[in-house]
C-alpha cells in the first residue's frame, strides 16, 4: 500500500510503564522523548502514565480493559519485570494473553540490545497481538527501554495497522522495498543502531503504568452531529468517550455548583431542606420551673425532720394550670398549691408531691373544691418532680448544626418551634424542570388513539413523581417536538429563563441522546447554547447514552435574586435515555446525587464545598442475599430492577428480580420495559463478568424506597 496516511488509520496510542513514584519514572518521558524525536508524534497520540501494581492479576487486568473494549489500545509497550530477579512477572502475565506471538520483534530487540551489552541475555521479553492489539515488553531501565523501542519504533506503525483489520494484500503490493522506504528503515537493520555504553544497567520499577485512553480530537472537532448536515453527514459513532458509572459521578460533582444560603422563616416549608448555619436557642425550654407531674406544688425542707416533715394536712392555697395566663401567687410556708402537669411553680415553692401521695382532708362548704388535703409521705426532697428552666433546651445553646436536615419526621421543626426561631438558613433546594422530546410523542391523558409510531409520554409522568417524592420543587416542560427547527432550542431557553417565576437550575431530558438524525439534545446544548457536554455514554446496563451538560446562564439584570444567586451561572442539564426503565434509574443514579449537593446534604461546618460527593448522597447502599440466580452482562455495569424485602424471620435481606425474561417474555429487564420498576424498590450492581451470580450470594442494592417486610 504506497503512501502510507498513518494519520487517517485507527490512530494507534502507546502505553508506557512507570515506578508506583510517579515522580520516579524514568522510563516513561524517555519513551515518549523517543517517539518524538522520530517524527512519531505525527503518528502516535501523546502518552500518559498509569501506574499499575507488580503483579500478575493486576498486569492482566489492565491489559485485557485496554484490548478487549470496542476503544481499544493499538499499541501497549510495558516496561519492566522482564529480567530474572524474584517479582519479573510481566513475562507471565502477558504471554497467556497473547493470540499470535512476535518472535520477529522480540529477535529485533534483544538484538538491539546484544549489540550494546552481553547483559541483554538476561532480558525475557514477550511480544505479539491480542484481539487488534500489538503488546510488547520492555526492559525496566529507561536507556534498555529506548534501545528496545528504537530498534521496533520504525515499523510498529505497519504492524498496527494489520493487527487492526487492514487489508494485508493492498499494504503489501508495492513490495517489500516499498514498505521498507515507507517506514523509513533500511535491509541492514530495522532501527538506527544504539550507540555503544559498556555502561548498561537494567533498573527494575516495581510496578507498572500503562497510558489511558487519550481523544484523537479536539472538543470542537468532537462536537455531535450538526442538524442541518442532514443524514448522510451524521456520526456513525458516539464521539463521546465512554466513562464508567464512578468516573460520571466524579464529574457531575466536580461540575455542579455549591449550594445558595438563604434565610426563610420558619414554617413547614422548610421541611426536607438542609441547615446552611448553626442554630441557637433564642429561648430556654422550659423558660420557668415546671412541674413533671400532677400533684401540690410544696417548700420541701432541705433536711427533713420530725417537726418540718411535710407529712401531714395541709390547706389549698391555690391552683396552678399548665394553660395559665399568669404566674401563680408566691406560696407561704404552711401551705400548698395544686398542680398540672407543664404548669409554672408559684414562687416560693421548690418540689411537687405527686398526687399518687396525697388524699382528700376535707372539701370546701360548696363541696366543688379541695380545702385541705394530707401528705401521705415525708420524705420529698426540694427539686423533685420539677424540670429547672432551660433544663430540655438551655438559653442560647445550639439546637441544629450545618448539615443537620429538618426531616419530616418532625423532630427538628419542634426544636425550632419551641425554642421561639423564627427565621433560619437553609440551603436552597433546586427547582427541576423535566422536557420530553420526540415527535412520536403523545401526552399520556390524550383521548384519541395512538397512530403509526406515536406512543404516550410515560417518562415525565414518571420523572416528575420521584423528584416530587425526594420533596424537590419542579416544572413541568412539557414536550419539545423536534420539528420545526429550533423548537427544542426555544424551550431549554425558556426553562432556563424561568417558568411560572421561577428560576429552574436544573433540566432533565428524555429522548433524543442516541444515535438517530433526530437526536438533537446534544448538538442544541453544543451549538446553539454554547454549552458544554461533560460526558455523553456512560458504561452501564440499562442507560449508556446518558448525557450530562452544563449551560452558561446570567439572570437578568432586573431579578430580584441576590448577589449570591447570581454567582450561580451554570445550569445543569441532564439528558436521559427515552427508554423507561432507562430514564429511571438514571435519575436515581446520577440525578439525585447532584441534586443532593445542591441541596446541600453532607456538608457540615467548615466544610461547605467537598472534593468528593458527601456520602449521604445519592441512594443508600446495603447488601442482600439473592433469592434466585441473575445472569450479568459481559463488559458493561447492570442496574437489575429488583424488590428487596426484609425477613421478620432472621433480619437478613433478601432480594428477588422484578423480571428474567422467558420464553414469550423477552428480555425482562430490557430497558423499554417499564413494568420492571413498577415494584422495584431497589437497583442490583451487578459488575460485567461471564458468570451469573447465583441464589445466596450477596449483592450489593441501591435502595430506591423502603424495605418491604416478609416472613
């Protein structure tokens, strides 16, 4: 094949090695110092170090993530571990990968380094290809790595373009001097000879780093597929890298803004937000002495003896109810005052005797009210059966910390109310709009019958049900058709300018995020609202076309927010798959976690803007035994729709698929099946593997609602 236009092949990326010390790697920049001294970089994307343990599991693990995905590496060169001391594995951990092996490049390296060294005898390196990549191993020591490299550097280009699938008989028909002239190497040796140094040492990293995937684009070559290009220029591929779940999530924190303070009065508004700054008691509960039982308010001596015993017949002298509007009268020596429950001692008085030790003297004339009544015990001591003021909440003592949420269990909006709060901080709670797209769409209450391909808008129904049930205020965007032009454009800018008043921070989307001429989220957030997309497939069962962007939005001048608020200029977009059960559990995965940090949960004092998502985001993660076998998917992360229960039995919990699929069934967990999560309450993180995990084992389950109980 005369000319060969490296750069318009599979552009093949290496993989260099490195100490488990970044700093310490020496092998690595020379590596890549010598792939561009050769002109190389016009050929090969630029490396970047991974540093991967020493040993065999692990080598095999990170070579196989980098041949066996559809983003393969072109080229993998590891160096180190290929000498004889006790940890060399890297020999035996790439050997058994290898499909075919390259005697050839291992005769051209070792070679190489016989013609420097006598010492390159106790080299052992491996080469060849796995699936359509070429793997070779290099020595440890950065001056025998370059000497390898050097000697093989020249034709690796050839070798990974026919590892890749090019066609041999069209590479090859100019003959071999052809080949040689392309690659830039003469008949006598396949490299430029390395100079003589008797001063070889082989230094052995005890670890291994290999580059990760690097883009061949840049962000503005990458954008997606321009609407008005028409269907013979659309992408036949995602540009988008495929991230996995954890890496997602990393994004969405690092890209979603730190939670707005603003004070609100205290009403059941605030229920389900999250305190922004501590709360003090503006009052001490209670705020006088109060008595803890119902009984006689009495002056208990402060040492009891016969003649000051309380044991005996004491008059009336007044009543005190826990609904007074006033304090009781001061009580006398000699004399007791009856009591409820809560209501304030008169002065004077230090203890209540419960009425349990008491009986009835003698009534008034009238018989309607008590005018002695006798102590049936001597031995009250002053202080009981009475609570001291601030004793439950004293006066100006913190009642609720950062972070602390007013749950709607009630017990913190008691605190505040009965300590007098009447304003308090609280993080804001984003308001979230939810647009369907799609002309197939039809609103789900529409009396007429469905025609050729409509079918009825089950996902914002869905949507807006959940974000209300996590107590998120919400929109109702309604649908955006994908014709006229621009109609999907015209209704992200006015949810972003505000709908019914109110400022919406976040957009979910459904529809439009795949491959189609028709899918136009991602080229409308690109192009037209000079967005950014953050990721665009996401490596995970049901949802890979997952989509997460954000918007640049000022608010206008004349808005009444504060200057706070308006430091707040990205608008988060989340474009979800249009599948059902699809669109569902990405909003519980990916949704909930940046609205949990926009609402502020996990933050405490002094801690307002974590590196990480606090861990009380997003959805709680238990383990359940599985009560029946579930197949798993080979290469990407299952989400399975799955009930867990709780046994009243032994307390274990147990979880059990919504649907498997059978025969007549289908898949039961494909993700248009939006009966799998009409029960689930839980999603089951099934890792890729060839093997299905079977009944007993554990599980780990995102809990979605409650636990249900079973015998």
């Amino acid at each position: 094949m005369g000319g060969l236009q490296l750069q318009q092949v599979s552009t093949p990326r290496e993989i260099n090695t490195a100490s488990l010390d970044p700093t310490s790697d020496r092998a690595g920049p020379i590596l890549t110092a010598t792939f561009e001294e050769l002109e190389a970089s016009t050929i090969w994307a630029s490396p970047v170090i991974k540093i991967v343990p020493d040993n065999v599991i692990d080598i095999q693990r990170e070579i196989c993530q980098w041949t066996d995905s559809e983003e393969f590496f072109n080229l993998i060169l590891t160096t180190g571990g290929t000498g004889f001391a006790i940890n060399d594995f890297t020999p035996e951990a790439v050997s058994p990968l290898l499909d075919r092996h390259a005697s050839g490049l291992v005769h051209g390296m070792l070679a190489a380094s016989l013609n420097v060294t006598p010492f390159a005898m106790m080299s052992r390196p491996v080469a060849g290809t796995r699936k359509k990549s070429v793997i070779a191993t290099l020595p440890g020591s950065p001056k025998g790595a370059k000497e390898n490299l050097e000697a093989i550097i020249k034709l690796l280009p050839h070798a990974c373009i026919q590892a890749a699938g090019a066609n041999s008989r069209s590479i090859h028909a100019g003959g071999v001097k052809k080949l040689e002239a392309d690659a830039g190497v003469s008949p006598a040796h396949g490299s430029k000879t390395p100079k003589d140094d008797s001063q070889h040492h082989h230094h052995h990293h005890h670890a291994h780093a290999h580059v990760i995937p690097k883009p061949h684009t840049s962000p503005e070559e990458r954008k997606s597929n321009d609407p008005k290009a028409g269907p013979t220029r659309r992408q036949r591929s995602s540009p988008y890298p495929m991230l996995s779940v954890d890496e997602a999530l990393k994004v969405i924190n690092e890209r979603t803004p730190d939670p707005i303070a603003v004070g609100v009065p205290v009403t059941m508004a605030v229920v389900g937000s999250v305190v922004a700054e501590d709360v003090y008691a503006e009052e001490a509960v209670p705020a006088y002495r109060a008595s803890i039982v119902d009984g006689y308010a009495v002056i208990a001596p402060e040492s009891p003896s016969a003649a000051t015993s309380l044991k005996g017949i004491f008059p009336v002298a007044s009543v005190s109810h826990a609904q007074a509007f006033s304090m009781p009268p001061p009580l006398e020596h000699g004399t007791i005052s009856r009591i409820t429950t809560g209501a304030p001692l008169p002065p004077n008085a230090n203890a209540v005797v419960m009425v349990e030790d008491t009986s009835l003297a003698c009534s008034t004339p009238d018989g309607n009210e008590e005018a002695t009544v006798e102590i049936l015990t001597g031995d009250i001591r002053p202080g009981e059966n009475i609570r001291e003021p601030g004793s439950d909440v004293p006066l100006g003592s913190r009642i609720l910390s950062t972070g602390d949420i007013i749950s709607a269990v009630g017990g913190e909006i008691g605190l505040l109310a009965s300590t007098g709060t009447k304003t308090v901080k609280i993080f804001e709670k984003p308001c979230v709009g939810v647009l369907s797209t799609g002309d197939e769409l039809v609103e789900h209450d529409d009396p007429r019958t469905l025609i050729g391909g409509q079918i009825r808008d089950s996902n914002r129904p869905s949507l807006l049900s959940c974000l209300t049930s996590w107590g998120f205020p919400t929109v109702d965007l309604g649908i955006a058709r994908d014709t006229p032009a621009g109609a999907l454009e015209q209704a992200l800018r006015g949810a972003l300018r505000g709908v019914a008043t109110r400022s919406v921070g976040v957009i979910i989307t459904t529809g439009g995020v795949s491959m189609g001429e028709l899918d136009l989220l991602k080229p409308t957030i690109e192009r037209s609202l000079g967005g950014t997309i953050h990721f665009g497939r996401v490596s995970m069962k049901p949802g890979k076309p997952t989509t997460f962007a954000t918007v640049p939005f000022k608010p206008a001048e004349s808005s009444s927010n504060t200057s706070t608020q308006q430091e707040r200029q990205d608008r988060l977009i989340f474009s979800l798959p249009g599948n059902p059960a699809s669109a569902l559990v990405t909003l519980h995965l990916f949704v909930l976690p940046a609205l949990h940090k926009l609402m502020g949960l996990g933050y405490t004092s002094g801690e307002i803007s974590p590196r990480h998502p606090p861990p009380s985001s997003g959805l709680p993660l238990v383990s359940a035994i599985l009560t029946h076998g579930v197949p798993r998917d080979p290469k990407r992360t299952e989400y399975h729709r799955a009930i867990v229960t709780a046994s009243r039995s032994n307390g274990q919990l147990y979880a059990t698929s919504t649907g498997l699929g059978g025969p007549g069934v289908g898949a039961g967990q494909r993700s248009s099946r939006v009966g799998s999560l009409a029960k689930a309450n839980a999603l089951l993180v099934l890792p890729p593997g060839s093997e299905k995990r079977e009944s007993g084992q554990l599980v780990e389950a995102l809990m979605m609602g409650a636990v249900g109980a079973s015998m």
